[in-house]
C-alpha cells in the first residue's frame, strides 16, 4: 500500500534513491518543504553563502564524481545567481541539476513575487529544464533529470518546483535508481581506427572532455605506452593523464607551448578522444582549421551532436569514455621507431617549457613564482587538487604543476570567474583526506570569497593562495596589447586579504618574498591538517609580471611598435 507524502518529501526520497549523499544550496522560503524533508534524511546540506558559490560546489561536485552535482536555489534572485553554475556545467560537461523554488499555479503568469520563467531563461545552457507541476509525476521527473544529466554527454538540469506542488500530498511509487547510458564503439569503426593509426607517420593524441573513470584513464594511457604515442589534454582536462607519465606532453589550451601547438598543426594523424574541440583547445581553431582540418582527424565524442558540429572529421566515432579506452587497451603493437623518437622529443620540448622562465630574473623580481609552484609541487602529496578560476594566475598552475592524474584539477573550460574558491571547498568536503590547494587571482577571489564562511562552518581546510597582481591582470594584458598605455577599468584597490581571511577564522598571511613562502606553506600545511579550517597565503607580486614568457611592459612596447 502506497503511502500519502508532500511533495517535499518525494523530491528528498528520490534523491536518496539516486544516491544523493550532499546538496548544495542557499534556502528560499519558495522551498520549505524540500528544507523540512531534508530535516530527517540522511543527505547533508552544504549551505552557501550566495548561489554562484553553490552552484559551483554543485559543478566542482560533478566533475569529481561523475554523478550529479545537486543545487538548491530559491525563485529568480537565487535562480539568476546559480544560473553562472549552470553555464558552466553545461559548457564544461558536468552534470549537474539545478532545483529551484517557483511561484504556484495559483499565481503563475502574473509576474508574481520573483517569478520567471525558468524554460526562457535557463533554455540555451541546460540539457534539459522543465517544471514538476503534478506532486504524484515529482519521482519520473528526477529519475529523467539524472538520466539525462549523466547520459551521452553530460551537463546540467533545471528543474522547477511550484510551492502548491511541494506542499502538495500524493500516493506514488518510487522510481529505480537511474543508469546513465553511454555509446560502443563498433568493431569495424575500432578495425577502421587502427587501420587509420598504423599508417600514420606524426600521429597525435589529443584527450578530454568528462565521463571519464580511473579504468578508462588507466586504458588510456596503457593505450598510449603500448603504441608510443604523445599525448595532449585538452583546456583544463589536463588530469586526465598524471602530467609526470612518459605520454604525457603538454595541455593544450590557453598560452599553449608554441612547440606544441607545431607539433599538432604538423601532425598527420590528431586522435581526439572526448574533447569538444572548442576555441580554448584549438587555439582558435587554428591548430585544426575549421571545418576541414589539413590533419587527418578521428574525433570520439560521448554525443552524436559533437560530432561534425564544426569539425568534418575523417572518422567520427560517437562513443562513452570508459567504451573507447577500453577498446584501445586491446589493440596490437603498431608502433615504430619512428613514433617513440617522436615522443621523445615531445617530452624533451615540455621539459624545456617547464623551465624556470627568465623574467624574474630579468624584473628583478622580489617573489618568484615558478618557485613558488616548485615549493607547492615538493610540498604537496600526488594526489593534490588544484582548483583555479579565470585570469592568468592560473598560467602558473597549468604550465608549472604536475597534476597526478583523474580529479586532480578542478577548473572551469567555461573561463568562469569566481570558481576557484567554491570548487575547492566542495573538494574539501567531498574528500577531507586529500590535500586541496586553490589558486584565485585577486579579482577572482572576491568573486566568491564569501564562501571562506562556507569553509569555516564545515570545517573545509582548503588552502588557499591568492594571486595580488592589484588588477584585472588578464583584461589588462589584452588592453596593453590592443590599447597601449591606456589603463582602464582594469586596476584594483584590494582589502589585505590575509586579514580578510583571519576575520573569517582562517589562517592568513602575505607573503611578498621567495624566501618566506616555503615557511609560510608549511604552516599553511599544518592549520589545516591540525585545527581543519581554511587558509590563505596572499602572493604580492608586481604586476609587470604578467605572463611567464612576457612583461607588461614588453607586451606594451610590441603593441607601440606594431602601431596600435
Ligand atoms: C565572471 C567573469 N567575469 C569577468 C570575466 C572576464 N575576465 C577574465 S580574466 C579577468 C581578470 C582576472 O583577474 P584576476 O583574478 O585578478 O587574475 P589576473 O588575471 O590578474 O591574474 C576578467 C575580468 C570572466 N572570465 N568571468
Ligand atoms: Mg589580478
């Protein structure tokens, strides 16, 4: 016999019949049955301090997970500052599902109290957003909400709940627990593939997107080992492969290795299995010219819609991460003396690239910050989570740092600022044991630095180094190379962020020379490991040193001589 229950209630029970452990969120009074029913569960509810910062606990949740990232958000104030999460999610491929509070029926279309309609607005960056208007249809719309956000390719879902809906009552079953389905590669498509890689001369392997687990990463690289073959990973999948593997040779994204981006425009073959290929990756769309790449392509994808959306492919493959690693695992030796030669010299040339870069030196620079990620790199256990936003700070972490394979790097291919500070707490939370260092610029702390109360509350010992060049130092960068000489709307006036960080009751320091930051790391390492609370090194630096491979000044200088 089915018993009666509130709508509320049928949200929390099937939450906790897919497996729901944590939620992130800010309370609305649109949703108190939802809070109520939570009041009794088993599920723990992370509250935020702002709804970006949830719905980025809820992204950063996804991508360490694999399941969805689950974001309480109240009618449209809390909708519209969860919606940068949602974007993110989707342009990132994480799943994620997004409940949020709305008007009742009874009001509905009157423009009532804070009522949008979330279809219109949330319409282009969700896989899926729809209301719950019926209590007793509450069990089929969550099962369908964690199918699709974890299916094909993964991304995020909104689903709206109507207040006479939660406090509704209804007699309804429970649905099963959701099972995401993926893609097979065929034989013949796998034979045709390995036809297409024996003959190549320059072939090149280009990993990343989601819906990967640590088989289907260790597959891979066997995969790779086994044929000899250089590996890239795409904007910000860069741990997809421990960056210390003998395949590993560079992320390709942003201020890629200029030998790199050679490497790939110059190959004959480029295997790209699971990226998006997207304007990050390809520089544009310049190391694969679109829509016809002079490179022979074979593009793998989770989603059918990917393939051939900007590239023509010579060979698109709609397949599910774990179902095209283990496919590769299993072919022949095909590789020649000619391909490890290649390698070799792919690696040598990262080796190069991770060098110490000259500026410092030529700045005369008090803070060295390539030795700073040479600090952080002894300092930390392989097994570190590197969290990042926007902005160029995050060149340091890309370039310099090692990442030790899967869910080791949580950082947004959306560019979204704000990120960083979430992400790592949600890493803390999820996973107390790892070491979690976050690097936030000093525009992108702020963004969501209010969440250090988040941090506090539940004890999230995340350590956290801000990156205070006093400005926008991206924006500025283009400005200098477009504008030269023209400064605006890019300086920073900043509060001392290690005091900042103490008023939250978090460790806080500055630390503006080389010499101080190993001292200060390690007593960073210790806070968190013994009192388990935040901490924070502010890094002050000049903001000339923009980049590893260029000053302001030079960036200034070349701009004035090409005649902007
Ligand atoms: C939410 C959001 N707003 C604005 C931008 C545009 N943006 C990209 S990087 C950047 C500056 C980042 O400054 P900071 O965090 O101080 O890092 P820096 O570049 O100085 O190292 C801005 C404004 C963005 N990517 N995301
Ligand atoms: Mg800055």
């Amino acid at each position: 016999m089915l018993t009666s229950r509130s709508g509320g209630q049928l949200v929390v029970d099937a939450l906790q019949i897919h497996g729901v452990d944590i939620v992130f969120g800010v309370p609305g009074e649109s949703y108190l049955p939802v809070l109520d029913a939570l009041h009794d569960s088993s599920i723990r509810f992370i509250i935020n301090r702002q709804e970006g910062g949830a719905a980025f606990m809820a992204d950063a949740y996804g991508k360490m997970t694999g399941k969805p990232g689950i974001c309480f958000a109240t009618r449209g104030p809390g909708a519209t500052n969860a919606s940068i999460g949602v974007h993110t999610a989707f342009q990132d491929s994480t799943p994620m599902i997004l409940f949020v509070g709305q008007v009742g029926n009874d009001f509905v279309e009157r423009e009532a109290f804070q009522e949008i309609d979330y279809r219109r607005m949330f319409g282009q960056m969700a896989k899926w957003v729809a209301q719950i208007d019926r209590a007793d249809r509450i069990p089929e719309y969550i099962a369908r909400a964690f199918q699709v956000a974890t299916s094909g390719r993964p991304g995020p879902v909104v689903l709206a709940l109507p207040e006479d809906c939660l406090s509704a009552q209804a007699c309804v079953a429970d649905t099963r627990a959701y099972n995401p389905v993926q893609a097979s590669p065929s034989a013949a498509q796998i034979a045709e593939l390995s036809t297409r890689l024996a003959q190549a001369q320059r072939p090149f392997v280009l990993i990343g997107g989601t819906g990967w687990d640590q088989t289907a990463c260790l597959q891979l690289a066997a995969f790779a080992e086994c044929q000899q073959l250089p590996v890239g990973c795409a904007f910000r999948f860069q741990d997809l492969m421990a960056n210390s593997h003998p395949n590993y040779v560079g992320d390709v994204g942003i201020g890629i290795n200029p030998k790199l981006a050679d490497r790939i425009k110059n190959a004959d073959l480029v295997l790209a299995i699971g990226p998006r290929l997207g304007e990050m990756t390809t520089s544009g769309y310049t190391l694969l010219e679109a829509p016809r790449p002079r490179q022979s392509l074979i593009h793998i994808h989770s989603d059918a819609l990917e393939l051939g959306r900007v590239y023509q492919a010579d060979m698109m493959i709609n397949s599910g991460m774990r179902e095209i690693a283990a496919a590769l695992s299993t072919l022949p030796t095909m590789s020649t003396p000619n391909w490890s030669t290649q390698l070799r010299q792919a690696k040598a040339e990262l080796a190069l690239w991770q060098q110490e870069p000259a500026i410092f030196k030529q700045e005369n620079a008090p803070l060295n910050l390539w030795q700073v990620l040479q600090e952080l790199q002894v300092a930390c256990p392989a097994d570190t989570i590197i969290t990042n936003g926007a902005g160029n700070y995050a060149t340091w972490a890309h370039r310099y740092f090692l990442y030790g394979g899967l869910r080791t790097q949580l950082a947004p291919t959306a560019g979204a600022m704000g990120y960083s500070v979430p992400a790592g707490i949600a890493a803390k939370i999820l996973d107390p044991r790892r070491t979690v260092v976050t690097f936030a610029g000093d525009g992108e702390f702020l963004m969501n630095g209010q969440e250090l109360a988040t941090a506090v509350q539940y004890g999230a010992a995340v350590i956290i180094l801000v990156f205070n060049n006093s400005m926008f130092g991206t924006i500025r960068m283009h400005q200098e190379r477009e504008f030269p000489e023209r400064v605006s709307g890019t300086q920073l006036r900043n509060p001392d962020f290690a005091a900042l960080a103490q008023a939250y009751g978090a460790h806080g320091e500055i630390v503006e020379r080389t010499e101080d930051f190993s001292a200060a790391l390690r007593r960073a390492l210790t806070h968190t490991r013994e009192q388990n609370l935040p901490a924070l090194i502010e890094l002050r630096y000049d903001g000339n040193l923009i980049t590893p491979g260029a000053s302001l000044a030079n960036i200034r200088a070349s701009a004035k001589k090409a005649g902007k």
